[in-house]
C-alpha cells in the first residue's frame, strides 16, 4: 500500500492510496472515526444554574465542545492506575458567570496547563439579569464508538477515477458541452482539446457520461486506487488521526496474527 498526499487545509487532509482494497479502506475509515481516543467533558457538578437551560442541556453542551489536549499524556480512566481520577486520566474545568449576557465557551476556565478550550466562541446559555452560572466539569479520554462527543474525525474515501477522452469521437461544441455539464470542473477546452485539468476533482457522478450521451469521453475507476479524506472534528489535526489509525490498526494485527500462534 502507497500512500500520497494531494492537499492539507481547514483540518481537512486528502490522500491518494494505491495498491490496496475496500476492506482496508474500511478499516481505516472506521478507526479513524471511532477508535482514536479524545478527550470530552464527562462530569458536570451544577453549583448555580438560574439560566433558562436545563441542567442536562448544559452539561451535554458542555460536552460537546472541542479541546485541546496532548494525546500522549491521557490515559483512558478505565487504564489508569489511579483509583479516582488524577491528572494523567482526567483534566477539570470551572465555569461561573453572572448575567446578563450569553455565556461562551471562552468563559470555561481550565484547571490543566496543557489542555485548553479550542474555539472560545461556541455559545453554551444566555444569562438574564439576576441569573448566574457557575459549575465544574470534568473531562476524560474516550473513543467516538462510545460516544460522538469523542469522535476524532470524519473520514470517507472513493475509487480512483479513470477518466478517457477520445478527441477524435467528440465535436468542438461536444467539448463544450462537457466542461458545462461537470460540477467539479475537471475539464477545460484548449486549443481544442477536452484536456483533464484533474481527475481527482472528479467524484465519478458520471454526468459527463449520462447528461451528453457521447461516445467519446468514458469514465471508470481504479478498484486498488483510493481517495480518501480524514476532516478532523476535534483539536487533533488529521495527519496525527492517520498516524495513530496506523497504529492501532497494526495493533489490532498483531493479536491476530499471535491468536493464530
Ligand atoms: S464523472 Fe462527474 S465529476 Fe467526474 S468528470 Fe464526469 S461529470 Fe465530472
Ligand atoms: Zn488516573
């Protein structure tokens, strides 16, 4: 298996894989999601809650905002020596506010050097006057398959493209017709040639094929050529997801190949 970056921007990584297969594809696709540990507030303890939100509701917000955080300093609680929480498997939070005024996530103070709250504008609640907020929180390592809230990334993939072009069989306004009709704009007429500007813009819609009905353009895919995305949806950028996707993958080998002795 070979693997070749196309583009990295906005936490979103494109890759190009070659010799290998759907399962495998899978696989990556699945533990990138679901199998990366990330840390998410858990517990929420209300000291003051006269906001016009439950609770419940605030406590799930709470959860579902992202940190920043170094995976190789947490430990799942479950794998934790410690019997009830300490520093390696638990990171706390604070957050008191008076009103009036919306409550944000910047507002959310943490008691952890090394883990801090990613966007401070999400908003939690809204406080009138007279109203106040104050809790503490805290956060574990979990995985996406446990709850969303861990997710580290959404991941998808698709076959490569194989896109043929017979010049000969297409007419100029043919061409024409082509570059219209494809959303991704893989296509540009020059000096009167239907040139492929980038077959890994093409998602295979086939409405280059179907929408024009000419013989001349075909478009097949690659069944052991991959394009796959990692779009992270946690403080973890997605080259970090890919390498630790290796890693677990290769561990879940491993105990394969040691069950078969
Ligand atoms: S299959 Fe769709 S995306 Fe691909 S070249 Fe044709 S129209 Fe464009
Ligand atoms: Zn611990």
């Amino acid at each position: 298996m070979e693997l070749e970056k196309i583009d990295e921007e906005d936490g979103k990584l494109r890759f190009v894989v070659k010799d290998s297969s759907p399962a495998m594809m899978n696989a990556i696709r699945r533990i990138s999601m679901n199998q990366i540990p990330v840390l998410a507030i858990e517990d929420v303890g209300i000291i003051e809650n006269s906001s016009a939100l439950f609770d419940e509701i605030v406590a799930q917000r709470l959860g579902q905002i992202p940190l920043v955080f170094d995976p190789k300093k947490f430990d799942a609680r479950e794998e934790c020596d410690c019997e009830e929480g300490c520093v390696n498997c638990e990171a706390k939070f604070t957050l008191q506010k008076e009103g009036p005024g919306k409550v944000y996530s910047g507002d959310i103070v943490s008691e952890s050097d090394d883990v801090e709250i990613l966007y401070d504008g999400i908003p939690i609640t809204e406080l009138d006057e007279n109203q106040e907020i104050e809790l503490e929180a805290t956060a574990i390592v979990s995985i996406g398959e446990d709850h969303s809230k861990h997710q580290a990334a959404i991941s998808s993939y698709q076959y490569y493209p194989i896109i043929d072009v017979d010049q000969e069989e297409l007419t100029d306004d043919e061409k024409e017709e082509c570059v219209e009709v494809c959303p991704r704009n893989v296509f540009e007429v020059d000096d009167g040639k239907l040139k492929i500007v980038d077959e890994k813009r093409c998602t295979l819609c086939k409405e280059c094929v179907q929408e024009t009905d000419f013989d001349g353009i075909t478009v097949t895919s690659d069944e052991e050529k991959f394009i796959f995305k990692i779009e992270s949806v946690s403080s973890l950028n997605p080259e970090d997801i890919l390498e630790k996707t290796a890693e677990i993958l290769d561990g879940k080998a491993e105990k394969v190949i040691g069950k078969l002795g």
